[in-house]
C-alpha cells in the first residue's frame, strides 16, 4: 500500500484481541494502527509512505474467533 490507497476494516471477536496494522522497518515494527483489548473496530487507514502493510490480531490464552471485512481501494500513484 501506498500514498494515495484506502483500506475501510471491520471486525468483531467473540473474545477482546489485540489489533494492528503495521509494517516492518528493518528489525523496528512500526504500528500506525493499534487497539488493546477490543471485541470489534469500525475503521479506516490511509498510509503516508509505501510499505507492506500487515493486519494483525492476537487473542489471550483462550483464542478467538474474528469475523472481518476488508476493502482496500487503489488510488492513482
């Protein structure tokens, strides 16, 4: 993804996760998006530079099922 792209998420879990949206800079892990603790996000994410985004989930011991949706939308580079 890049300047210019869109990505609309949704989900729910049925226990709280941790998400994030992040990407990697050598060793660094860079985190633009990050919720502790949630059972359901409604959101969007436009990125400043051009990197490989990742979406992310981790449940607790217990795990979790999550139901997403993801659109991501190109824009013109």
């Amino acid at each position: 993804m890049g300047p210019g792209d869109w990505l609309v998420y949704r989900f729910k879990a049925q226990r709280p996760v941790a998400f994030n949206i992040h990407y990697h800079e050598g060793k660094t892990v860079i985190m633009p998006v990050s919720r502790d603790d949630t059972m359901a996000e409604d959101g969007s994410f436009r990125p400043l530079a051009a990197q490989d985004y990742c979406l992310m989930w981790e449940a607790g011991r217990e795990g979790a099922i999550v139901d997403y949706r993801i659109l991501l939308t190109r824009g013109s580079r």
